[in-house]
C-alpha cells in the first residue's frame, strides 16, 4: 500500500506542538523518577564500595564473619605472617579501621562528630588514592592526620595546618585527601598505624596491635592471582575470607543491597518510578487515541488491518520514549551534580546505567500502549461517518 510509506506515527506525534511538549514532559519526569531512584540506590553501594575500589590490593583478607567496610570485626594479625610465606604473594599491607571510639572534635562548637579512621603503615602504599600516597611518608611524624575533604562541615575546617582533636588526642592536620561520606559514616581520616595505636589503646583498653581489620595482598607480576588466592585459603584457618578485590566489592554491594532496608527502599522505588511513569504515558497515549478516534476510524475504512493501527500506535509510543528521555537525561545529569555537591554521596551516571534508564523509559512507553491500544482495536469504521 502507497500509503504505508507515510510516516503517519511520526507526523500524528508532533502535528500539536503544544500536545507534543505536554507529552515530552511527562515522559521526561517519569524518566527523572527512575534515574533519581537508581542514582539513590547505586550511590548507597558507590560510597560504600568506593574504599575497597582505592585499596592496592589483588587479596584481602578478612575476618570470616566480615560483610562490609564496617563494623570493626578485626582478626589476629598472625594470619597476615602466615599469608606472606605463601608462594605468590610479594607483599601484605595491614589496614586498621575504627567507628565506635572515633570523635572528631569541631573547634567552632567544641562537639565531637563520629567518623572513620584507618590506620596504616606510611611506608605501605596501602591506598591508590594520589595524595594519600603523596602525603603518607609525613605521617610518620607523631600525632599527624590527613583528612578527607569531601566531609561534612560540621567538621570544622578542612584543611592543612590546623589542629584537631581525635578521641580525645590532639592531632596536627597535615593534608586533604578526596573520598567522601558514605551512607553510614559523614568523614574520614587517615592516620599512621603509630598514632593509631597510641589513640585507640586507650580509647578502648586493647591491644589494637595483635589485630587487624584488613590485609592487603599483592600477586607477583605474573601469577595468577585465582591460583594465589586459593594457596592463601589452603595455608589460613577458616576464621578468615580471603577475596580477590572485585569479591570483596561485590560482598559490600550484596550486603547493603539485600541485607539492609535501605537497598530495599531505593529498590522498590525504582519500580514505583517505573509504575508512575506507565501511568502517566497512559493517559498521554489514550487521550490522544481518543481525540484521534475518527482517524484511526478512517484508516481501518481504507482497508488498515488492526495489527497495522497496533504497530503505529507502538511506534508512537516509541518516539514519545525516545524523545522524552533526552530531557530526562539533561535534567538528570545536573540533578545528580547538584546531589554530590551538596551531600557528598557519589552519584555516578555511567553509560550502562543510562542505557539501562532509557530501556526502560522505551518499555514504560510499550506497556502504556500495550494497555491503551485496546481503543484503538475496538474502533469501528461508521464512527467517521
């Protein structure tokens, strides 16, 4: 037919402009809703993840029980002597945490705000963060600390210079290092294992030197690290995991994601996103079948089988996806800018997680049609006359 060739879908889409842009910006905030939603969900696992990311390590070892970065659940650092006589392994790095005995005291109000401290060897290159490994030989100095700059302001000044108040120990701020808060700690700071000790031993009345919260592996150049790794298993007891680092992230991902209410939360309201948006493209695509009834009419009089009128109206519907995604995406973009500048949480938007949103938008689109289209199924030819 002659006629098929006329991209009617296209042409009934944009012929109202003022319906069109309605209809643009409809999608478009159903689009925002998911992205908004999935950005609140990967950012929980982004920050929470991101330390395991910036550890230089192929293996880490940790306690058997461990699920996360916290809470501190050490084991003995014997486990550590133990690996690094295990062929293959040309280096272990002793890593320390602590949350519960960790108060940052702000000079500006004298209150003292929870975060994370992590205590390291100055010579270890424990962190692949630069200016972790630029400043870390002046750590060596007693009683020194970097911070990360991305904390919160009720921290006080960030900065170099000044001096602060860790669990009731003064420390002298040598530097900044970006990392930023998370949804369960507000800060960090980086501290020797030397000050570390001399803070916490008394802070909690151990010995924090027989324990270690983390070990760091690396794999000769050339070994295979799943090989490695399974020798390191063999040679440890069973009260420590030993992981590659891609395991260790996926363990954190899984633990918030499906251990903890809020991957729940933020999960569940990406379907809601999804189920708002079906619902605002059905009034969008069945008001305009209705006000496009004697057309559809017409177009079956002339001799269109039903499963033609279906695929224009799932063309338009893909159009009306496609298009109204874009916006969504703009908007999106500078939504999860402004989100990270002002709460520190990472919201990174990758590639296959916009492809991912704009399938999505695309199906929401299809699935309003699916259910709308029965109008257009059900139109007989003698209503145009």
């Amino acid at each position: 037919m002659a006629g098929s060739r006329i991209p009617i879908a296209w042409l009934s889409l944009v012929h109202r402009k003022s319906r069109l842009i309605a209809s643009l910006g409809g999608v478009a905030f159903a689009s925002l809703l998911m992205f908004l939603e999935m950005g609140f969900r990967n950012g929980l696992f982004d920050s929470q993840a991101y330390v395991a990311k910036m550890m230089n390590a192929d293996l880490v070892i940790v306690h058997s029980q461990k699920e996360a970065i916290v809470p501190k659940l050490p084991f003995p650092r014997r486990r550590l002597v133990q690996a690094q006589g295990v062929r293959g392994v040309v280096a272990v790095y002793p890593l320390y945490v602590d949350e519960y005995h960790a108060g940052w005291k702000n000079d500006a109000d004298g209150r003292d705000y929870p975060l994370l401290v992590y205590g390291m060897n100055p010579d270890d290159p424990v962190f692949l963060i630069p200016e972790v490994q630029q400043l870390a030989p002046s750590l060596k100095q007693p009683d020194t600390a970097i911070i990360d700059s991305k904390s919160r302001n009720f921290y006080g000044r960030l900065e170099a210079g000044r001096t602060a108040e860790l669990a009731r120990r003064r420390l002298r701020v040598i530097g900044t290092f970006p990392l930023g808060p998370d949804f369960r700690a507000d800060g960090n700071v980086i501290v020797s294992d030397r000050t570390f000790f001399n803070t916490f031993d008394a802070a909690t009345g151990d010995d924090e030197r027989s324990r270690v919260d983390f070990g760091l592996l690396k794999v000769a150049e050339g070994q295979d690290v799943l090989a490695v790794q399974r020798a390191v298993i063999e040679a440890l007891p069973s009260d420590v995991h030993v992981l590659t680092k891609d395991e260790f992230v996926g363990l954190i991902i899984n633990f918030w994601g499906t251990s903890k209410p809020v991957g729940y939360v933020f999960g569940l309201g990406m379907v809601v996103g999804f189920l708002i948006g079906v619902a605002i493209c059905y009034q969008i695509l069945y008001t305009d079948i209705v006000d496009n009834l004697p057309q559809f009419a017409t177009l079956k009089a002339i001799g269109y089988h039903n499963r033609q009128l279906v695929w224009l109206v799932l063309e338009k519907a893909m159009y009306l996806g496609v298009l109204g995604f874009i916006p969504g995406l703009a908007i999106s973009i500078a939504m999860y800018a402004f989100l990270q500048a002002y709460s520190g949480i990472r919201m990174e938007l990758t590639i296959l997680r916009t492809l991912l949103v704009m399938l999505a938008t695309v199906a929401m689109c299809l699935v309003s049609a699916g259910i709308a289209i029965r109008r257009v199924v059900n139109s007989d030819p003698a209503e145009v006359f």
